[in-house]
C-alpha cells in the first residue's frame, strides 16, 4: 500500500466504538479533517444532540460487532477501520469471551469488506503469568484481529488521562474525598500514561503514515511515572492539601475494587480489572511512533490540568459511563402488554405552573449532579448509599454537563432514554433493583403561559422482593415526590398555580 491510497479521504472510515469514550472524540475529529465516517453503533439514540451527528459526511449503522452480516454491511465500501470496543461494563459477566468473539467477527468482516487496515487500540503490558485478565484479553484481541487477512495497527496504551475517562475519574474522586487514602503496595508500580488528545493525534496519523500498517506501537507520555505520583500531582493541580497515601499489605485486588467503588462513580464490576492491573508495569518498551507521527506528548501533569479544567467547566465531551447499551422503552410506553409479564405499579403527580414549556424544560433537565433533586436530598443520598453497598453506581455517577441531556447520559443512578426538548425526559433506573423503574416528566401547556407538568415513576416488580419493595418506598413518594415538583416550581421562580396532586395519565390520552 502506498502513501497516495492511504491519504485518500473519498472512502469512507470505519468506526467501531462510536458512543464510547474515545470513538466519541475520534469521530468528530475525523470529519473536520475532511473524512467520510461509517459509524457503527448499538443505540443512533446515543448520538443524537451531539453537534457532529448531522453531519453530511457521516453514516450511522445500528448493529453490533457481534452481529457479523451488520457490521459487514457498515464496511462495504471503506478503507479503514478502527476497532475501538471493549465488553468490560457491567452486565457482561464474561468479557474475554464477548470480546473474543468479537474480534474474530470483525476480522472476518473486515477481509470481506476488502479493508486496507485496521487500526486497533489496545493496553499495554508484556505476557507475563501474572499479566491482568484484562489486560491478557486486550493482547488477545489484537492477536485475533492479526489472524485475518487485513493487516492491523495496534496502538498499545496504558491510563489514558482525560475528563470523563474512568481512570481520571477514579483518580479525582479518591483524591478528592480522601485526606488520608488507604492503596495497595501495588500503587508504586511503573505506569506511561497519555492524553486523550495524543491518543486521538495517533489514531488519526495511523491512517497518514504508511510506515505504521500492520505495525505495533507503544504509545504513552515521554516520563514514566506511577500511580501514588499521579495522586500528588492531582492533589497539587486541584489546590489541594498534600494528600497522605499509606500502602497496606493486605489491600488485594477483590478490597482495593470494592473500596474504589465505594468512593468512586466506578462500579465493581469494572473496578475490579482495574484494580487487578495495578500489578503490572505499563511502560513504553519503543518509540517509533514518535518520529513516525511526531506531536507535543502532554506530560501526566499537563494531562491532568487540562482533564480538571474541563471537568470544572462542565465541557467533558465523552466519558466512561457513555458505553453499553441504551435501556430499553417498555417503562415508558406501557399501552403494550406485550413485553410486561406482570403488573406495572404507577405512581403519577402533577403541577401547573405560570410559565411556558421553554422557561420550566432547564429546571427538568439540570436534575441530579450538583443541582440535586430540589427537595430531600439527604433521602437521595441514603437511597444512593444504599445502592453503592450492594453494588450499584449510587449518586457517584453525577453528569457530564449540568445543562444539557442527550439519549445514554448517565445521571446518578438514571440513564437518560429519552429527551423531546420542551416535552418529555425519560430516565431509567441503572440502580440495583428488584425489578425494572423509570422516572418521566412531561410538559404540557394549558393555557397562555400555563404549563402543567406530569411527573410519572412506574416500576414493574420482579417477584415478591420486588412487590415488598413498591410497597416499602410507596410512603416516601409524596413527601419526595410532590417536593420536587414543588421545587421544580420554585426554581423557575414562576408562579404554582395548583398541585401537586395526583392524575390518572390514561385520562391524558
């Protein structure tokens, strides 16, 4: 392959990974540079509301990486791809094999696309016995790809620093919250990090640069570091009081992931490889790629300053939370009986507030986070408590804007499922229950500058727990309830002209 072929951008780029935390930044980067962009994605929901979605020069496929025919039709007529998933988020017991089979699905549909290349991002970390299972697994994803026909470019990173990213976050929070912060030995362990911006500056030059085709390369800051530095210098670029870390023996990798997902948004579930790589040095054993596609490489400090700036500024573009799937719709249209399998519990207020749909949607959509939700917060944070002790995200979570939603969004313990501006938000439970919830709001006027806004919770039980949950919660509903919606009120600084007070939504329709 020569240099004319691969700096062609009339044919298109294959994206894999595309709502998660680094597909989410590649794509827009690749269509300002004048590419065509095949995205292939579980849930188009995720992406609708992020500026770049609409773009001419883009293709949203829905399918999966598991679902061979699919992924073959979204890479029909491109040149590259790159292969950025992973099965490790909660819900997915088995990852290795998820991503095993994952792998093999796209080399095969990549030789039967006729791609040119296939630029994979995965983790450093030499083979080793005590090499991480999640970090053996991403090794073995790139030998798969290696095994079909269409030569591979493996980008070998170790923490990626960057607002959102679940490494920073796990950074922040343990930071942040622990004047005092209990590690493993495993802390002093050598680690490379990178920037998200380098990382994207690779990705893209590997498309450019010839010389990197079926090539592997170690990418990561100039020093190497570790992570109890990473914590001191956080603490210093945060303004922070010098943080005490004390190393203890018995911290294994089990209590260090429980202890992270106590303190941190991260769950357990990935908590844990996490903390199982602690053990491993993640150091760059070469460098070509820093003469091959040469650019200013951030150090961990400047990394870091400018995660903490745009975590600060709310302007976190991705992050962590935004991978899996989109829950589904059921809860919110529960006219078909068909999905149901037994009976849905409702619990429907509403308000009618002087004020149009426009001036009360900012009061709806900035709930959770920082802003909280408007009455008995304190209940909120013992419900969130109560989830992170049996393994949920709890309250940790918050949001990645304080203004703005979009499909897939994470907001404490909610997933965002639905946003019709001025309408309708839709959220659905992610915390642990016995059984299936969401949280709706709907805005309808009534009236010259009159909105009367419907908040629904509905819950479908998982057998007698989950009955004895509705039950157990049923007393708290009107005082949290009817607070928020009164609160709701109040922050629009509009008049409450009457409610809260219960309706009956199938006279609504």
């Amino acid at each position: 392959m020569d240099a004319a072929q691969l700096q062609q951008p009339q044919q298109p780029i294959f994206v894999a990974g595309a709502t998660g935390y680094v597909g989410g930044r590649l794509v827009p980067r690749l269509l300002e540079r004048g590419y065509q962009v095949h995205a292939l994605v579980r849930a188009p929901e995720k992406l609708e509301g992020r500026p770049w979605s609409t773009h001419p020069d883009l293709q949203i496929f829905k399918g999966d990486v598991l679902d061979r025919p699919t992924m073959t039709q979204a890479l029909h007529g491109c040149r590259a791809a790159f292969y950025l998933v992973h099965s490790m988020h909660p819900g997915v017991s088995d990852y290795s094999s998820t991503d095993r089979v994952a792998a093999q699905n796209m080399a095969h549909a990549a030789a039967a696309a006729g791609l040119q290349q296939i630029i994979y991002l995965g983790g450093l970390g030499e083979e080793h016995p005590e090499l991480s299972h999640h970090l053996r697994s991403r090794a073995e994803v790139g030998q798969i790809l290696r095994q079909g026909s269409v030569p591979v470019t493996i980008l070998r990173a170790a923490m990626i620093i960057g607002s959102g990213s679940a490494s920073f976050e796990m950074l922040r929070y343990l930071v942040d919250r622990l004047p005092i912060i209990i590690a493993p030995r495993k802390v002093d362990t050598p680690c490379q990090p990178i920037g998200i911006r380098n990382v994207i500056f690779y990705l893209i030059g590997c498309l450019e640069h010839p010389e990197v085709v079926g090539e592997t390369f170690d990418i990561g800051q100039e020093e190497v570091t570790n992570y109890c530095e990473l914590m001191r210098i956080y603490a210093e670029e945060a303004g922070l009081p010098r943080r005490r870390i004390l190393q203890v023996p018995f911290f294994n990798s089990r209590i260090s992931a429980y202890w992270i997902h106590f303190i941190t948004p991260i769950s357990v579930s990935l908590a844990r490889p996490l903390a199982q790589g602690l053990k491993n040095p993640v150091v760059c054993r070469e460098n070509r790629i820093t003469t091959i596609i040469p650019q200013e490489l951030h150090d961990a400090r400047t990394a870091i300053r400018r995660a903490l700036m745009r975590t600060r500024q709310h302007e976190v573009e991705t992050a962590w939370s935004d991978s899996g799937e989109l829950p589904p719709l059921e809860l919110s249209n529960p006219g078909d009986p068909s999905w149901a399998g037994g009976s849905m519990f409702e619990d429907s207020r509403r308000v009618v507030i002087q004020a149009s749909a426009e001036q009360i949607w900012p009061s709806i959509t900035s709930l959770g986070g920082d802003t909280g939700y408007y009455y008995a917060n304190w209940l909120w944070k013992i419900r969130g408590f109560m989830d992170q002790l049996i393994g949920g995200f709890g309250l940790r979570r918050g949001r990645r804007s304080s203004k703005f939603l979009h499909p897939g969004d994470a907001i404490d313990f909610w997933c965002v499922v639905n946003v019709q501006r001025y309408r309708t938000l839709v959220l659905s439970a992610e915390m642990k229950l016995p059984g299936e919830a969401a949280l709706i709001f709907r805005l309808k006027p009534v009236g010259e500058n009159r909105t009367e806004v419907q908040q629904i919770a509905r819950f479908l039980p998982r057998g007698l727990l989950g009955l004895a949950y509705w039950y157990s919660v049923l007393p708290f509903h009107h005082f949290v309830f009817n607070g928020m919606l009164r609160g709701i009120a109040h922050s629009t600084g509009a008049p409450l002209l009457q409610g809260p007070q219960h309706f009956d939504p199938k006279d609504q329709e």
